[in-house]
C-alpha cells in the first residue's frame, strides 16, 4: 500500500495521474465510505449486515411454532406484515428481488398468512391461491413444503419420499452415507429421517382445499416411473423398495437408528444453541428431537429454540424477517479488507480490534470435515458467530487475507494462526485440485438424484470463486509455487467458460466468478497479458451496461443467456472492477465508467442501496441479499483503483 488514511478516511497520498474529476470522486466516495462503514462496526470488533432470503424462512417460523404449540400472537402479527409487504400484485411471491413467481414459496407465504388470520377470499389471499391452482397446486410444490403440510395432514406422508433414519449406519465408504452430502443438507437430512420415521400430524387449524386443483383429488395420478436403467428410475424404484422396507422395518433397529440420529444431532449443538449457524438445520433439529421425546424445557430444546430466536431481525415498521443465518466473520473480514485497501491505518483502532475479535473466533477443535480428513489439524474460521463443526474455506482464506493487511501489537499470536488457517486450508485440498467450502472430495454424483432432494444443491464440489480465494491467499503468504496452488491455478484455468468468464457458486454469478479468479492469478504472478486474463477482461467489458456499472441476475443460473446480464448493483460493479484492476486496467475507459457509477450511485451518507440479490446459497434455488456486500466491495475497488493492489504478486 502507497498510501494512509486518518481516522476520518480521509486519503493522503497522490493515487498517481489519471481522470482528475474521477480521482477526486473516488477520493471523495471513499473516505465516505470508510466513515460510514467504521461507524457500523459493533463495540466488541465484528461487522454483521442483515442476510435477507426470501419468505419461506418466516413461514416456515411461524409454522415451527404452530407444530410445537408456541406460536404467539405478537410474532405471528409481526412475521406476516414482513411476508405481505413481499407479496406482488399477480398475489405471488419470488425468492429473489424481481424474479418470477415461485411456486412453493408462495404456498407457504398463503399458509402463514392463514395462521395469520388473513381471510381465504380476502383479495391478496384469493390472488395467491388462484395462481397456486393454475401451477399445480400443492400437488406440484416441493417436497419441503409438502413436508411442512405434512405434519398438520394437509399432505399425506404417504406421498412423500422415504427417508429411512437407517441411513445414519452407513460408513463413509458406502454411496448415500450422510457424509456424502453437503453439511447444511446433511444436518438437515439426519433430523428428517426422524420426523420421515416418526409421520407426526398435528390437528389442522384450518382447511386447505382452495390450494388443490381439484379437492376431490388432490393427489394427481403419478407419470410412469423413468426407465430402469436410467438413474431417475432406479432412484423412483428405491424409493417405492423403502416404503415398502418401513413397514417390515425391525422395531429395534429403527429404534436404534433414531436414538443414532438423536445423538449425531446432540453432538453437533454449537454453544449458543443452532445447529451450524443455520436455520433450516435448527428447525428441523428441533422438531426431530421433540418427537423422540424431548421436552421444551430441555437444555438441548430451550437453548435451540432461543438460538432461532436470535435470527429474527424486527425492522422500524414493525415487521419481523427471519435470516436463514448470520454472517459476522465473512462480513468482518471483508470490512477489514475493504478499509486496509481504502488506504485506512493497517494499526488503526478499528482494524485491530477486528483483528482481536478474529483471532478469538478461530476452530482449533475437529469437526465433521475430519471425516475425510483425518489427522488434519484444525485451524479454520466459520462463517457465522458458532458453528464449532463447520469452518469453512472460503472464511478461512479471507481471514488470513484481512489478518494479512493488519498490523496487530503481538504478531507472534497472529502468525501461529495464519500458519494455522493455511495450513488447515491446504489440506482439505480436493483431488482434482480445487477447494469447496466446506468439505473436501463431496463430489458423489448420487444425492443430487433422490427423489428427496429437490429443494437445491446437496453437495459441495469445489468451486472457482473458493477456489480463487484459496489462491490468492496462498499467493499472498509466499506459496505461490507450491506444487498445491500450482494444482489450483490449473484447475481454475481449466474452468474458464469459452467467452472469458468463471461460474460463480457463491455468488452471483459469472461476474462474481471472474471477480474472484482474475486478482487470484495476478496475485500469483501471472501477466496481464496472459491469455487467460484478456479473455477475461474482453468478456467483462462487453457486459459493462450503459450507466458504466455490471449486474447479473439470479436467472444466469438457469439460462446461460443471462450470463453478465441484469441491472447494475454496487457489490457486482465492485467485482468487475477488482478484477480489471488486477488486470492492468486502471486507466481504461471500462474502469473509469464503473468508478463513476460507484461515484454516482452512492448515498449521502457513504452507503449504497441494493434491493438485488447478489449472493447465492443454492445456485437458482436459494438466492441471498448480503446487505453489508453493497458497503464493503464498492469500498475494496474505491481503494485499489486509488491505491492499487495491497500485496505485489507473489509477495507476503
């Protein structure tokens, strides 16, 4: 870095010649910025914007406590004004800000506003229903859903996919073993095998006869099952086998199949009580564990059902928005980053006390990962404020990049952990090169195809953008020849679409993923003239939109047309410019453009708006507004377009 603020943001040094109006307006937009930022920061060193999903998290909420016999009048009243305030004029909703109407989150949102005491011929709640018949019904929704109606008899279990609690005895070498899925869906699947054993069916407070096609039959005549040599119909045929296994099932074996389940679920508790970090994971948890038998006043079940509690952000208006989960180490360590790169003090108050909170949120105990790991130290960071069990990759890369830029009063202390999180980052190091998040080698191509898991990605196959991450930390911390980041850049190489771009698992999308792998190569030492790095930079110039900003929207996921396409958003605009800057781009018209958009765009008060989703949880099926993503990106290409890039490549 060539350059340091004070504490007010405010730039000191000459960030070299070009445009002086577009110097000046970054100039100015970054020390607001950086003001605006520092003052969100909470007293004990963390940043956590909101993480905003879509509704089925409120309904689902609100139906939880339904099932359990807590819901209460204040929350239920507070939960649908969120969920109407997100109900369009055709009476549907999406999953994503101005995407197309969906099917099963509108079903749920209807049924949460029925407990709500909303009217069935109100106008809002005869729009919904009316679209819920003109696509299928209930019939059509998935398998989640109809597993939610499931436990009050609107959907029999009858027609639901078997999930044996038997499953828990499979060892990791056999296909379908929990541990070959991903670990938000294995937490979700092991609870589930219990409430699929045990087909609870509370009393209904209602009917739901206008969310069928025909209530005389709201069960359609199933299609002729797949072939059997295809995957889908040897899959249907297993599925018919383990409804029919359920009732020959040995009575001891389930039992000790479910008491199995009930344990991994109790072993897997984190301190404050969720399960993960997660949402999903802890409702279901919960009621697995109410059925064996469990209590309410329990310590296991109080301290989750508070853990739930604890995601619940309560808005002016009155409105309560469940989060699916909580992001205080991915925000903190990209604040950090974005501030050291915006030119702030690397010994700046700020940043040390967010180093000190980082350093204290550090994993040095096993978790699942071990699994495929084992004898690996741990050393790694989760994404949430608990989840012992589940440190992540990308978290763990990002930290060391953020600890990296700051200096802290005992090194000594810092170093051990760096050395830690590299090391641990190092060997979960997938077979074919690449790193996913969670876990390594979750690459079994069968989860994906039960009849079960129709509600999004199962499993967890590395990914460019984690992959880039991992790169550009081992770059930055002098690894750039290692024979293992070698490995990483190959694959990263290997993964370039055609046009130029990278996918982008985590976020959105290809945007994100050429955000991520372009300054991970520079980092490492490649040219800007590498082949590589021109296609990439032809492939994000062609997608600058007319205003000089980049957007991509969710739909890119499904229709490669997409790619690069949709409105333009401050966190998208950012990851262009990040990497075009790695690139050598500074002075291009391209880079000028999306300054000024960055510049145009911002608010009064240092922040931008973005009602957009830009982050992903599952590619299409679960889409993430990461609200602090708009403040911390735009701040982390300001001060590399100002500043330039924080480490030269190769150099820790």
């Amino acid at each position: 870095m060539t350059a340091t603020t004070d504490g007010a943001g405010t730039p000191g040094a000459d960030p070299g010649s070009t445009t002086p109006d577009t110097v000046q307006g970054a100039q100015e937009a970054a020390a607001r910025a950086t003001r605006h930022l520092l003052a969100r920061q909470d007293a004990a060193g963390w940043w956590k914007g909101d993480l905003e999903t879509n509704v089925t998290m409120d309904a689902e909420d609100l139906l939880l406590r339904q099932f359990l016999g807590i819901r209460d009048e204040a929350t239920t009243q507070a939960a649908a004004l969120f969920i109407r305030g997100e109900q369009r004029e055709d009476g549907t909703w999406a999953t994503f800000h101005g995407g197309p109407p969906e099917l099963s989150a509108t079903i749920e949102a209807y049924v949460a506003l029925r407990l709500a005491g909303d009217a069935p011929d109100a106008p809002h709640m005869a729009r919904a229903s009316a679209w819920v018949r003109a696509h299928g019904g209930i019939a059509a929704a998935r398998v989640f859903t109809r597993i939610w109606l499931a436990l009050f008899g609107w959907w029999s279990w009858d027609h639901l996919p078997e999930l044996p609690p038997e499953l828990v005895f499979l060892p990791p070498w056999v296909p379908l073993n929990i541990y070959d899925f991903g670990c938000w869906a294995r937490q979700t699947i092991v609870p589930l095998t219990v409430v699929s054993a045990k087909r609870p069916v509370r009393p209904a407070p209602f009917a739901l006869d206008e969310l069928h096609t025909d209530a005389c039959r709201p069960y359609p005549p199933v299609n002729r099952p797949a072939p059997l040599v295809s995957w889908e119909g040897l899959f249907q045929r297993m599925d018919k086998a383990l409804h029919v296994y359920r009732r020959f099932a040995p009575r001891r074996l389930r039992k000790a199949a479910m008491d199995t389940a009930a344990r991994w679920i109790i072993e897997r508790q984190e301190s404050d009580g969720c399960w993960g970090g997660i949402q999903p994971p802890a409702v279901y948890s919960v009621i697995a564990l109410h059925l064996l038998g469990y209590d309410l006043a329990h310590p296991v079940m109080r301290a989750g059902l508070e853990s739930l509690d604890r995601f619940a952000v309560w808005r002016e208006d009155g409105a309560r928005m469940v989060e699916a989960c909580q992001s205080p180490v991915w925000d903190t360590c990209l604040a950090a980053i974005a501030l050291a790169d915006a030119g702030l003090a690397p010994d700046h108050p700020a940043l040390v006390k967010a180093a000190d909170w980082m350093l204290g949120e550090e994993i040095v105990r096993t978790g699942d990962w071990a699994v495929r790991r084992p004898g690996l130290a741990p050393g790694g960071w989760a994404f949430e404020f608990h989840n012992d069990t589940y440190p992540d990759i990308d978290d763990t890369a990002e930290v060391v990049l953020a600890l990296r830029r700051i200096r802290h009063p005992e090194p000594a202390r810092v170093e051990a952990a760096i050395a830690r999180g590299v090391s641990w980052n190092l060997g979960m190091q997938s077979g074919n090169g690449a790193w996913g998040a969670f876990d390594a080698d979750n690459t079994s191509p069968f989860p994906n195809r039960l009849p079960f898991c129709d509600f999004g990605e199962v499993i967890d196959p590395p990914s460019a953008d984690v992959t880039a991450h991992v790169v550009e930390m081992l770059a930055v911390e002098g690894k750039a020849a290692d024979p293992r980041t070698r490995r990483g850049i190959a694959w990263l190489l290997a993964e370039q679409e055609p046009g130029g771009a990278w996918f982008g698992r985590w976020g959105t999308n290809y945007v994100y993923g050429t955000g991520s792998v372009v300054p991970a190569l520079t980092a490492a030492g490649f040219a800007p003239g590498h082949p590589a790095i021109r296609r990439a930079v032809r492939w994000l110039e062609s997608v600058q939109n007319e205003d000089g900003g980049w957007g991509e929207d969710q739909r890119s996921y499904k229709d490669p047309e997409w790619a690069g396409k949709g409105a333009s958003t401050a966190s998208q605009t950012a990851w262009a410019l990040m990497a075009l800057l790695s690139a050598g781009e500074r002075h291009g018209k391209a880079v000028e453009r999306g300054i000024g958009y960055l510049v145009e765009t911002q608010r009064e008060d240092g922040s931008w708006d973005e009602p957009y989703f830009t982050g992903t949880g599952f590619p299409w099926d679960f889409s993430i507004n990461y609200h602090l993503y708009r403040q911390v990106f735009p701040l982390t290409a300001l001060g590399r377009y100002l500043y330039g890039e924080p480490f030269a490549p190769g150099e820790a």
